[in-house]
C-alpha cells in the first residue's frame, strides 16, 4: 500500500473504510482533544499555513478548497483571512462534516472523498489539507488529484505531523505521543485506538524530504518545506505550472 496502513488493514478501501469510521467516532469531541493535546498549538500552526498561503487567497476572484476539512479550523481561518475569495471545504466523514456546518453555517461544505474529487480539472488557485493528508489511502493518488484541479500558478498546501530532527525533542515526543496522548485522547473521546493510530501513522509517513520529492513526482513545481515546533510538523508548499 503507498497509503496510511492501520493495523490489520489489507488494501485501499479497507483503510479508507477504517479512517471513515475512526472518524466519524471521535467527531464530536476531535476540537477539544485537538486543542488540549497540542497545547493550542494547532491553533499557531494553522495561522502559519494561512500567511504562507494569503496572497494566494488575495487574488482577485480567488477560490481555494480545503480538503479533509474535518471539523472546519482551517477552512474557517482561510476564510478570515480573505473574506473576499471563494473557500470551500470538503471531507469524507459525515460526522466531521455535520461539525465543520455547525461552525461554519456560511461556507459551502460537501463530502467528498480527496482521491476522486467532484471538481473539474484546473478549477482552483488554492487547495489545502492540514493533518488531514497522511490519513489517505494512497499519497501519490492524492497529490496527482491536487494537481489536477489547480489551476496553473496555482498552490498547494500540506500541513502535517513530521519526526522531530533533534534527538532529545524526538524521544521526549515520541514518548508523549506513544504512551501519553493515546491515554488522555481515549478518555476525551472514547476511541483510544484511534490516538493509538495517531503516531502509528506518524511513523510510518514518509520524512519531509520524501514527501516534498514525491510532491516534485507529481508534478508540482517550486516545491519547498519548513519545519515548525521542532520538526514535529512540517508545513510543504508547491506550484503548479
């Protein structure tokens, strides 16, 4: 599989059909284990993507999609950020989805799974997915469907759990992702095997420089990345031509 692989998962469907679930299980509880388990750093790293993204956004008639939108965070700052331009959002959660409309009643949201999006070819100056990307069942199927729907110029954002660089912040985060976070996120949302995933799937999610070079594979250009928070996220950037 070139995608997440949760445990006991054989093939593409059966891990999408897992993700959907696990999803759909903790949705209404996910902003405040998200916030609580990140210290409120989501909050920051979310603010950075947007700056990184904003004269994007300030394009005259502009339109971006936030995919794998979830609850609606960073859909809901993209739209701060530019009221004047066009922000979707879109998940293939239903739950996740009934959250995000809660939140974010003047948006326009559609399910939609980020393999086969119901967009057309080149529609689009923007697209977005924070910590959304890694959760997919095959990263460079998911990168070609970005591709496709960007306009030229246009610009792709992937905000997503990285491996920290430094040794001791890499085995202190490790430890509280692989003994803490899975104990506290069991009880906030009832799902303990779902924060058991959580740095599952951050370990097996390619480095930051793999990521990037498969971005270049699949055809974005100017394709770079900043480590944020030690390296535990890793923000990545690329152009279509």
């Amino acid at each position: 599989m070139s995608g997440t692989t949760p445990e006991g998962i054989h093939n593409e469907e059966e891990a999408a059909a897992w993700v959907r679930g696990m999803f759909g299980r903790i949705a209404g509880r996910y902003d405040l284990a998200n916030h609580l388990l990140s210290g409120n750093l989501d909050r920051l790293w979310r603010r950075r993507t947007v700056r990184r993204v904003r004269h994007v956004l300030e394009r005259p008639g502009a339109c971006a999609l936030d995919i794998c939108c979830g609850t609606g965070d960073l859909t809901a700052a993209l739209r701060r950020a530019a009221p004047g331009a066009l922000v979707i959002g879109s998940d293939f959660c239903g739950p996740m989805l009934a959250a995000a409309r809660q939140k974010l009643p003047a948006v326009p949201l559609f399910e939609g799974d980020a393999l086969r999006l119901p967009v057309r070819d080149g529609a689009l100056d923007l697209i977005t997915v924070a910590f959304g990307f890694r959760n997919l069942a095959n990263y460079q199927a998911g990168l070609r469907e970005m591709r496709r729907v960007l306009k030229p110029g246009g610009v792709a954002a992937i905000l997503e759990f990285s491996q920290p660089r430094n040794g001791l912040f890499a085995a202190l985060y490790n430890f509280y992702s692989q003994r803490i976070l899975p104990i506290i996120g069991g009880l906030l949302t009832g799902a303990g095997d779902a924060y058991r995933y959580l740095p599952e799937s951050i370990g097996k999610f390619p480095a930051a420089p793999d990521l990037a070079e498969q971005m270049l594979t699949a055809g974005f250009e100017d394709v770079r990345y900043e480590y944020l928070t030690g390296g535990s996220v890793a923000l990545h950037l690329g152009k279509t031509c």
